[in-house]
C-alpha cells in the first residue's frame, strides 16, 4: 500500500514542478534585469496578456496595482481573486530554496575553506549572471570539439578560467588538486582550447599569444617571432639599437617587424567585453539626510500594473463559454505573477542594498579605502535567501552613491586579515597598491616582492605572485617596464 502511495505522490511533484517552470523562469528573469530593461520585458507581456493594464502615470501614486472585487459572483461562480492566489506558488518556491540552502550546507563538509576557494567561489558567483559571450563563443565551439567526455569536460573547465583578455590564468598541476581531472586531460584540453578562435585564446600569456597569432599566418620563424620569442623584454622596452645588434639585423628591419607585431592583438578575448560607454542608470540610490540613511529604489521606468476589471466583470457575469473563462482565469493568473513578481523583485534589492549599507557604512562615508571583506552568502544568509538569488538581483544592476556609482558586485570581495585584525578587501588591497607604485621613483621603480615588503609594513601579508596578479588587474606594467631611462 506505501508503494502506490509513494509513486502517486512522486507524479504529484513532478505535475508541479512543471506547471511552476515557466513563471519560475520568468521571476527570475525579472529579478536579474536592470530597471532600464525591465520595461521592455513587462511591455512584452503587456502586448500578450489581455488581461493586464498599466496604470497611467498620473495617477500612479492614487490607484492601487490591483482593483478590489467589485462585482460580486453568482453562487455557481468561483472567486476570480481566489484563482488568482500565488500564496501557495511562493510558500513552495521557498521552501525548494530552503532545501537548496541545506543541501549546500551539508554537502560542504568538514574541509577548510581558504581564502583560495573563497576567491574561487567568488570567481564563480561574479560569473553567475553576468554577460559571458566570449565563454559563450567558446562553449559553442567546445560541444563541436572532437575529444573524449573526460577531456570535454575538463575544457569546460578551462574556458571558465579564461580571463577578460582571453588567457588561461589557471595553473593545470594546482588545477589537478581542485578537480577530478587528471594532469593529462587537463593539457590536452588546454591544447585544443588554444585551437579555438580567436586566435591567441587561451594562451598563458602574451608572449605565447603573439606567437600564436603569428603561427597562423605562417611567420613562426619571421623576425618578428624571434624577437617575442627571444627578446620580449627589449621589445616592450622599445630598445631597437640593442635589439639590432642581438639579432644580426638593421634597425629598419627591426622596426618593420615591430610594426608587424603591433598589428596584433595582445589581448583577443576583449573583443568580445561588453561596451563600458554606455548609459548608466542607478537602479538604488543611498544619499544621507539628516544624518540618516536613505535608500532609494528607481522606479521611473517600472511601469505600474493592474488586473483589467472589465475581464472580472466578464468572468462574474457567467455569460461566457467553460474554454473561454478558463483561458482568462490563467491570463489573470500569469498577471498577478508578474505584478507579485515585479514586488517581490523590488523588495528582495531594497534589503539586499538596506545590508550592504551595513556592512559597507565606512565605504560610504570615507570611500574605497574603507571597502570591507564582503560575501554574497553573507548578504544571502540575513536576507534569508540562497546566494544564487543575491548574485541574480545584483546582475546588471548600479547603485549611486555618495562616493560615486557603483555596480552593485562592487561591493563584493573577499579580503585579509591585517595584523591588527582588520579586514581589508581585495579592492582596497589594490588602491594601497596603486597608491604606492603613483608615489615611486621612476628610475628605481618597485619590483612585486618590494611591494610585498612594504604591504607587510602596513600589517598585510600577500604572496608575490598575488601582488603579481592585482599589478596586472589594475593595467599597471611590471618594474622593469616602468623604469625611466632618461
């Protein structure tokens, strides 16, 4: 008897899970978009549901989004506002976020977690909702790519890895002890990703990715190659006498193959970065009056919406057909999803915004130099949400401020420990870094470990090679690179 029993209630949750996907996809859409954006997909659904209206603006701030039953049915009539209830839609929407938490919290066991995977999973949860068309170009060339299932899905891997200027910042043997991929398959799909195009993708670096771009022109063994190859330090250093005398060639030669490599591309995945010149429009505002806080969510281009009362009048008066009251009953329905869906969208930024305030009150009285450590499960765990849901109702979205618009993923980074026990942020760790290598002596300019010593001083402790890399994010050249000869 519990064997029926228990398959009846599985084909029970399945029916629901199904009904419940496309309005899930489509909350969740809602959530992710800008403001900007959000009324392109509400006119959509204005044009195809008939049973939604938008309310004009002059009398936004009078009418209510919703008009109350005005008409009362007959006996042998439902409620058309009871079939219109989504109480039990959310209640089971939290609860399968709830699940999720728990899940997660257990699958979590009892390993350390470092500040290795902490920049990890904040890599991933950046990565989330955010524009990825190059890891999209990619991904399309990878499901054509003839390899075996292991060696796929090591290069999903890969591509995941690469940065914004289309490198490989991943070391494959450290890549080895973070997943199930052995070195072997790690490297042959390294190889193939460099197939890929553009041409230079997935490269270490740039010495490499030149290289390539000029492989594929069949100049491997031009001057030009010789002198990346060999010579890349002299080249970035412009120092063609002294490369003349190192190759054997005249100073003309030299200088038509520099010209040859400065039509290359040192950075081809940028092609593919989304356009920065484009209209920014807050989506939350924070200013301070009287010494308090106010946050303000923008509105302006939300439009206000409403159940048309004409079609409730026409279901109440019962002179409609079973299959025509029935498909008004589910437009109705899919309005009222949207309606809650837009608040519910509005209310889930406001208290994720109302808790970076919290968290982040230094930053927004004394600027970035007071930007703190900040997680999105931290944010995820007081809102009472999961962390997918935190990255998706931050995608795409700013928040002006008094020290400057932001996005909102700003906001979020891991950080260290100084010796006095403060927390540092990895973007104010950069602006320290940036600040001292402004203030150098150019003709003796700080190498990295130089940094690290001085970075030390100030109760920080970094690697190097991490010095190394926020060098790099923040477009600065390394020591040598920035020594003036004159």
């Amino acid at each position: 008897m519990s064997g029926p029993g228990l398959s009846h209630d599985l084909r029970q949750r399945q029916n629901q899970s199904l009904v419940l996907a496309p309005q899930l996809r489509q909350s969740l859409k809602i959530l992710q978009v800008a403001a900007l954006d959000l009324r392109s997909e509400i006119q959509e659904e204005l044009q195809s549901n008939p049973t939604l209206e938008e309310l004009p603006p002059e009398h936004s701030s009078k009418e209510p989004e919703t008009t109350p039953e005005e008409n009362t049915p007959t006996e042998d009539e439902e409620n058309p506002h009871e079939e219109i209830d989504f109480s039990k839609e959310f209640e089971i929407l939290g609860k399968l976020d709830e699940d999720w938490r728990d899940y997660m919290s257990q699958a979590g066991g009892a390993q350390p977690y470092t500040q290795e995977d902490s920049e990890k999973r904040q890599h991933f949860m950046d990565s989330l909702v955010s524009d990825a068309s190059l890891q999209e170009h990619l991904m399309r060339q990878a499901e054509l790519a003839d390899t075996d299932e292991n060696v796929a899905e090591a290069l999903k891997y890969l591509i995941g890895s690469i940065d914004d200027r289309g490198f490989l910042t991943l070391n494959l043997p450290d890549a080895t002890f973070q997943t199930d991929h052995t070195l072997a398959e790690l490297q042959e799909a390294a190889v193939v990703l460099t197939t890929f195009d553009p041409t230079g993708i997935g490269s270490p670096d740039i010495q490499t990715c030149l290289l390539a771009q000029l492989a594929a022109r069949e100049r491997e063994s031009s001057l030009s190659a010789r002198i990346i190859r060999n010579h890349f330090d002299l080249l970035s250093r412009r120092r063609i006498p002294e490369l003349s005398r190192k190759l054997g060639a005249s100073q003309d030669d030299i200088q038509t193959a520099i010209e040859e490599i400065g039509k290359l591309d040192p950075a081809p995945g940028r092609r593919f970065a989304e356009d920065t010149n484009r209209v920014v429009e807050p989506d939350v505002t924070i200013t301070k009056v009287d010494g308090e806080w106010k946050i303000d969510l923008n509105s302006d281009y939300i439009p206000r919406l409403r159940i048309s009362s004409t079609y409730r009048e026409l279901i109440a008066k019962g002179t409609l057909s079973k299959e025509e009251k029935e498909y008004l009953k589910e437009r109705m329905k899919s309005g009222k999803f949207l309606i809650d869906s837009i608040e519910q969208r509005q209310r889930t930024i406001e208290k994720i915004t109302r808790e970076i305030l919290k968290a982040q009150s230094e930053f927004f009285d004394h600027g970035i130099s007071q930007l703190k450590p900040l997680t999105m499960t931290q944010i995820a765990d007081i809102v009472g949400v999961h962390e997918t849901t935190v990255s998706r109702a931050i995608a795409n979205k700013y928040l002006n401020t008094p020290q400057g618009i932001f996005e909102f993923r700003y906001f979020f980074t891991t950080g260290y420990q100084s010796a006095e026990g403060d927390s540092v942020s990895n973007t104010s760790v950069k602006e320290i870094i940036a600040d001292l290598i402004a203030l150098e002596d150019r003709s003796t300019p700080f190498s990295d470990q130089t940094i690290v010593k001085k970075l030390q001083d100030k109760g920080l402790k970094l690697a190097r090679r991490t010095v190394a890399k926020y060098r790099e994010e923040l477009g600065i050249l390394p020591s040598n690179m920035r020594r003036d000869y004159s």
